[in-house]
C-alpha cells in the first residue's frame, strides 16, 4: 500500500490530513489529524455506507458514527479514520439494495435478509486499512472506535496494541434501534443504547 496522492480538507469539524491509499490488492482514504506517529491515537475503520452518508436515510447509525468519530478526533486533535469502500459489508451497493428490498418487503431484519438471498454475513477484510496505518507510521498502541469484534481482532493480529475499545454515545431514533440491536444480537456487536 502507498499514499498516491495527498490533501488538507476543510469540515465542520476542523482540518484534515486526506491520503488516497492504493496498490493492486485495494484501496482506501485515511482522514487524520495530529501526530500519529507516537502518543496514542484514535482510530476508526469505516466502512462507507451511501444512504447514510450522502442521502440521509434513518434506518443505521453510520453517518453517525462517522461524524461523531470526526468530532472526537478533533477534540483530542490526535486520530485517523481510514474509510473503505464496502457496502454492504463488503458485498456491494447492488446487493445491499436487494437486502434493503427483502427487509421491507418481509419486514425481517439485515441479518435475516442477507440470509435469505445467500450472502455471507460480513465477508470483510481489513487488510487495506492495516497497510493504511502503516503507509501513516502511526504509533502500534491505539485506541480503536468500534463496536465490531471483527475489526478489533483484525487490528489485533496486525500487531496493534489497543488501549481503549471507544464506543461512541449518540442518541438514535427507534429505526435505526432495531437494526442495531440485530447486529448486537446476531453479529456480536458490541452495543450499548443511550438511556
């Protein structure tokens, strides 16, 4: 993996470090600020969700997740986000519509749906954003926001040492609620509700 190409963006929630990172496995977009050579940084893996991000839709948390992973990156000014382009948890935007469709066609949940039309239920990797954090040297001890035991052991066996699991707290519309108490249920997640 390498940075092909590099930028400073302006948000909301202050300036970022941009790298488009790629060789011939994959791809990805690291979003960081601060030092992260040393110390103990924040990072996020994030898996890009469409609907979420760009059109709004109410029915996860991912822009969520994303926004307020930005804003506490900001706060302590020291942290990466490395966003992978895996819909649907890694099968695509097409089979991610077919799961939408089936979910509210037969009211069941995301597992249930991805179930019904043969999917695997997270056939991801990580390896890309691993090489990412190298291409950035950052620091092998992290804190890691994430809810997933799946990214936690990937990291893990990269050889980063995680210092703090963050789980982020936002407040979520009842939607949104179902979906993740499927994940947390059905996939491990690791998912407490705001009282």
């Amino acid at each position: 993996m390498s940075i092909s190409s590099k930028t400073k963006l302006l948000t909301e929630f202050g300036t970022f470090d941009v790298c488009y990172h790629k060789n011939n496995t994959g791809h990805c977009i690291s979003f960081s600020m601060g030092d992260l050579t040393n110390g103990v940084p924040f990072v996020r893996i994030h898996s890009s969700c469409l609907f979420s991000e760009a059109f709004h839709s109410i029915d996860c948390d991912c822009n969520l997740q994303l926004s307020n992973s930005m804003k506490l990156i900001s706060e302590k000014h020291k942290g990466v986000i490395i966003y992978l382009y895996q819909e649907g948890r890694g099968h695509g935007l097409d089979k991610k519509i077919k799961a939408l469709e089936i979910m509210r066609i037969k009211k069941v949940d995301t597992v249930k749906a991805f179930n019904i039309l043969g999917f695997s239920l997270d056939p991801r990797n990580y390896k890309s954003a691993i090489n990412a954090l190298g291409d950035l040297n950052i620091s092998k001890t992290i804190n890691l926001i994430t809810n997933n035991p799946r990214k936690e052991i990937q990291v893990s066996k990269a050889g980063f040492n995680i210092k703090k699991l963050i789980q982020l707290d936002f407040s979520i519309n009842h939607i949104c609620k179902k979906y993740l108490i499927s994940k947390r249920d059905k996939l491990g997640h690791k998912i407490k509700f705001k009282k």
